[in-house]
C-alpha cells in the first residue's frame, strides 16, 4: 500500500506540476511503476501455490462474465441517464490521434487490467486473505473481507483520478467484486484478469464501431 500511495502522489503531482500531454504521460507512468513496485516486491517475497496457474474455464469465466458485466452497465447507465448513448472517440481530421491506440486500446485493455489484476486481486487480496484467515481460523471471514476490502480499494483508486457517476461507481464495483470473488473461489488469477479485459475491450470495441460510424 505505500507503494501505491507513493504512486498516486507522484501521479498526482506530475499531473498538476507538468500538465499537458506529457503530465498526463508522467502521471500514469507513475501510477504504475507504484503498482508494478508492489507486484514485484510481493511475488519475490512469497507467491501462492496455484495463483498462476492457468486453466480452460478461466478463459470461459474471462468471456462470460466480461460480457455480463458489460451488460449490467449498459442497464446501470440506462438506469441513470433514461438513455444509452454509443460512444464514440474524437479525431483529428476525420482520423483518430496517433496516441489513440496507446491511450486508447492498449492501456485499458492489456496494460491496467493486468496490473489493476494482480495489484489488488493478487497481492492484496491474497494477503487480507491470509491475515484474516490467520486471525479468525476461517475461510468464509477471510473471504469475504478480502473481496470487500480489495473491491473499495479498486474502486476508491479510479475515483482519485477521475470523476464518475453513481452508476459507473456501482459498475467498477460489479467488476471488484466478480474479479476478487473469482480469485477467492478459484485460486487463480487468470479469470478475473480475463473479465476485467473483455469488460474494458467491449468498451474500446464500441467506441471504435461508434467513431467509425460518425
């Protein structure tokens, strides 16, 4: 956690210090260096048995689920709103910016859901786990305070940065809880690295159909 910390503050910094294209560059590359720190730091220390090992059905609960909760926000944002808008990027002479498929496509879709994953699925809730499983001799209890735990936290990260409303909160709260109930009832990561990236590629997917479209 103070790795992170030190990362959010270094984030923020950069982002209100420099501005601009290359504050927002400096502000994520802080961000993440902070969580990477913490995933490292924990996986040469101690690394659970089975946590990553891979297996067919989590490819199938990666699919599954990634859509379901895509869904449920589509119905949450209607919910809110009375409407669904399809989304769409803004471009630059008809085109979309070269920064687009960084920012847009690779960050979202492979890079913050594998660190997003294994930060807060694979090492804090692993240790919440084990802490509370230690002190109250219980699967059930360590459970679930590490999924709730680690869901706040996940969701409490996003709002630090960005400005969300009540359903997109409720949204990223669906995914913190399907992903650290994932990695309690399987011991493994990989399905809720799954979800989470389908989750967020359906997203890129549409707003890529969305611009396209305009």
């Amino acid at each position: 956690m103070l790795l992170l910390g030190a990362g959010i503050l270094l984030s923020t910094l950069a982002d209100r210090l420099v501005g601009g294209t290359l504050g927002s560059a400096l502000s994520l590359a802080a961000l993440w260096g902070g969580m990477l720190a913490a995933i490292i730091l924990a996986f040469v220390r101690s690394r659970p048995r089975m946590l990553l090992r891979f297996h067919p059905f989590d490819l199938i609960y990666g699919l599954a689920l990634g859509i379901l909760l895509r869904i449920a926000q589509g119905f949450l944002e209607i919910a809110g709103t009375s409407t669904a808008s399809w989304p769409a990027a803004g471009t630059l002479d008809g085109s979309l910016p070269a920064s687009f498929w960084f920012d847009g496509v690779l960050a979202p879709v492979v890079i913050a859901p594998l660190l997003e994953e294994f930060f807060f699925r694979a090492v804090l809730l692993v240790a919440i786990f084990t802490a509370v499983r230690r002190m109250t001799d219980s699967r059930v209890w360590a459970g679930f305070a590490a999924i709730v735990a680690t869901t706040l936290l996940f969701a409490g990260l996003h709002l630090v940065f960005d400005t969300y409303t009540w359903w997109s909160v409720v949204a990223l709260g669906l995914v913190g809880l399907v992903c650290a109930g994932l990695v309690v009832a399987t011991s493994r990561i990989w399905g809720a690295v799954l979800t989470h990236i389908v989750f967020n590629g359906i997203l890129v997917g549409m707003l890529l159909v969305g611009t396209l479209g305009a």
